[in-house]
C-alpha cells in the first residue's frame, strides 16, 4: 500500500526455525544468502542468542531478513532461485515465518525522536 503511495519502505521477513536435518540443511544456509541478496535483501538475525521476555513463545532458531521493500520481499519468496532453496528447507526444518511492512523514515523519526 504504501508503494502504491510512493513511499518506499522497508519490509521484514521473521521466522522461527527448528532444524530437523543438520547435514541437509548446510546447503540452504550456503546458498541463500546470494539469493536474499539478489533481490536487495540482508540478515539481521539468523540465529542468535535469545530471550522470550514475556509469554509462552518457545522460538527454536530465529531468523529476520530486511528487504528494502514489501515488493522485493514478495519476489524473493517467489523467485525462481528461492524456489528449490524453500523445498530444501522445507524438508530439512520446521518452519513459522512472516512477511511484515516496516515504516516509512519519517515515521521512524517521529517514533525515535
């Protein structure tokens, strides 16, 4: 929506990840970042140390993209070379994920004044 207003923004994707297969899952992790990056994405999380402050959310293995927009996150998902990257993954791990729009700067600079 925002796009459409010509305002570009960024957007996120945040996944909880529980790897099932180890050794299988090495390929995905070799080979998605070339990808994410192809379509003007980058890692902010993929993994770390954690905390749950409040609630009953278990996370396994976190993982957060930022994409330079909701648009280049939605062709990522659907690219060609994501494609068989997502089966992999798919068949390697459990996966919850979402895709979330960020807000504009000025927002940001009225939130973080």
């Amino acid at each position: 929506m925002a796009e459409k207003l010509g305002i570009i923004m960024a957007a996120y994707m945040i996944a909880n990840v529980e790897i099932n297969d180890a050794e299988k899952i090495k390929e995905y992790l070799k080979a998605t970042p070339e990808v994410v990056k192809k379509y003007c994405g980058r890692f902010l999380v993929r993994g770390g140390e954690f905390w749950v402050a409040e609630g009953h959310w278990t996370p396994k293995r976190l993982v957060v993209l930022e994409f330079e927009s909701y648009e280049k996150a939605k062709e990522f998902w659907h690219s060609e070379e994501y494609r068989p990257l997502k089966v992999l993954r798919q068949s390697s791990a459990n996966t919850d994920m979402i895709f979330v729009d960020g807000i504009s700067k000025e927002m940001s600079n009225i939130l973080n004044s």
